[in-house]
C-alpha cells in the first residue's frame, strides 16, 4: 500500500480521552453533562448505533439516558417526550435516532428539539448557522471528517475539495465544513456528468455515496487524500464507497472502512456533548 492510513481507530481513542478529561474537569465542578438518546421502533442497525453511543458515554462519564419507544409510537407522544427532555437541566443533549418509522415526519421532530441541545447537529438553526459560518453544532460525520483531515496534518486551505454526495447529513455540511476551512469545494450527486473527470481533480476526496466500492483508482488524482463516508454490507463483509485495495496504490492518504469515519462520528458525538453542555452551564 502506498497511501498513508489516516487510522479511525486511534482518532477516536485520542478524543475519547480529551473528552473523559473534560468530564473530569466538568464532574469536579458539579456538573455531569447528560445525553439522552430516542430510538423509535426495532431496527436492529439503530439498536447497535444507540447501545454503542450508550457504551462510548458510560466510557468517558457521560450520564447517559436510553428512551426506548414502539414502532407505532405518535408524533404527538414523542415531540412530548422531546419538549420534557428540553426543559431537563441534567440533559444536555438529546439525540434521535434515525431513521424514524415512516408514519413519523423527520424534520418535525428534529425541529422540535431545542437547538442548543441538538447534538446531531441536524436542527435546522444550526445547519443555518453553519451555512453562514457562525460556530454551531454541527453534524458529526462531517465534522469528524474534518477532524480526522486536521489530526494529519492535512492542509485544506486553497485545494481542491471533491465531495460526492449532497446528503444534508453527511455531503452537503462537509461541503460547507470544508468550505470553512478554506478548501475550493466541488459537490457531485446522482446527477453529476463526467464524475470521474471531476474526482480526477480532487486533491482531497471525500465520497458519501452508500455504493459499495464505486470509487475506483482510476478516478482518483496521484496522491489526493481519500475519505470514505460509506457503510455497505456485501455479504457478510462491511465495505466502504471506495475500492481500497486498488485506491491505496494511487491515493496519498485514504481512510479504512471500518476503522474509519464511523468511529470518528461516534467521538464527534460526546464532542459535541461536551460542547452543549458547556454552553448550557459553565457558558
Ligand atoms: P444518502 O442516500 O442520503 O445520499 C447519497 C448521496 O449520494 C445522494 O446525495 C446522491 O445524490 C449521491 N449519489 C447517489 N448515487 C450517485 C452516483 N452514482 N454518483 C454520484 N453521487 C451519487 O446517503 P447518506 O446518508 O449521505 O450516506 C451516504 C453513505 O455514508 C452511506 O453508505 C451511509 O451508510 C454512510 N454513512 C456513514 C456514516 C459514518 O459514520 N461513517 C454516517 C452517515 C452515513
């Protein structure tokens, strides 16, 4: 392999232990930051999610409450649960499950948690506040993205961001993210023509597709940075977007799936945590 890997694995344990100090920090003044997560109906993939930001609280010292409700629980029921979560000064982050059963509309129950508790990032108050560039919460696969990109040294300012994928939980606040960072950002989708001309342009990559293996080596520049958001299940192997085997002889640095993004997203989440609750406390 020619590429460096830009290891998820030890990322996450270099946060995970940023975070378990600042809750020390925190606990020694009184306060114990609180998360509390909402998982609606028995998707077994959203059941390992939840268990395992359960475990990344219990961890770190994060207090950490796990509402479990029926499939066919109302809209009414749960933007009650939500509105009492709010009003909690023990939680300081509450967090949704995705995706929500199918009777129950996303954006109306996202929309109903306070902002400053909004964890995932997905409020639309802080996608707004991070489109103009104000601090906010922000998504955590994105910014995690960006973190593991900083954690390497890796320069954004000035190169040329490829992101394929305009998802608004992953491509299009990366795009925004690593606007921020100075980076000259294009956006590819469904729709893009020429895809391949374009991701030959990157010098930093970051593909968020959910197709298996669809980026290849020959649509990847000598030495880019490759970042591959994808989770896909072929047979009982998980596999990114990108095709890492034949990716990592071209690519300069590439990120592994697994022991990538995901387990950076997770640590993003007690960051983000953190940040809430000290905004809500200590200010
Ligand atoms: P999504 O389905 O909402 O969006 C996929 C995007 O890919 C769309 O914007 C679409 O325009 C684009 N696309 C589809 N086909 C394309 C093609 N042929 N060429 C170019 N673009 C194409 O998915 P999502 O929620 O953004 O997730 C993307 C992937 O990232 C999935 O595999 C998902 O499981 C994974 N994911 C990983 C993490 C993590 O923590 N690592 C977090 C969230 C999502």
């Amino acid at each position: 392999m020619k590429a460096v890997l830009i290891d998820g694995k030890k990322i996450a344990a270099e946060i995970k232990a940023e975070i378990k100090a600042e809750v020390e920090k925190l606990r020694a003044k009184g306060i114990i930051p609180g998360l509390a997560t909402i998982l609606v109906g028995d998707d077994p993939a959203s059941h390992i999610y939840v268990r395992n930001k359960v475990k990344d609280c219990e961890e770190t010292g994060i207090f950490s409450e796990k509402i479990v409700l029926p499939g066919n629980t109302s809209a009414g029921e749960l933007l009650d649960i939500v509105e009492s979560l709010n009003k909690r000064n023990d939680i300081h982050g509450i967090l949704v499950q995705l995706p929500l059963p199918r009777h129950l509309d996303e954006f109306e129950i996202i929309s109903a948690i306070a902002p400053e508790k909004d964890v995932d990032g997905f409020h639309p108050v802080n996608q707004g506040l991070m489109l103009i560039g104000r601090d906010a919460i922000y998504p955590c696969t994105p910014a995690g993205v960006v973190e593991m990109l900083k954690r390497y040294g890796i320069r954004m300012e000035g190169r040329h961001a490829v992101v394929i994928g305009r998802s608004n939980i992953v491509g299009k606040p990366a795009a925004v993210l690593l606007l921020k960072e100075n980076a000259t950002v294009t956006i590819c989708h469904s729709k893009t023509e020429n895809l391949s001309e374009i991701t030959k342009t990157a010098d930093i990559l970051v593909v968020a597709v959910g197709r298996a293996r669809m980026v290849t080596a020959d649509m990847v520049k000598e030495g880019a940075v490759v970042v591959d958001v994808g989770i896909n299940r072929v047979g009982d192997k998980i596999v990114g977007d990108v095709d890492f085997e034949a990716v990592a002889q071209v690519a300069g640095y590439i990120t592994p799936v697994p022991g990538g993004v995901g387990l950076v997203t997770r640590a993003m989440l007690l960051k983000n945590t953190i940040k809430a609750c000290k905004r809500q406390t200590v200010g």
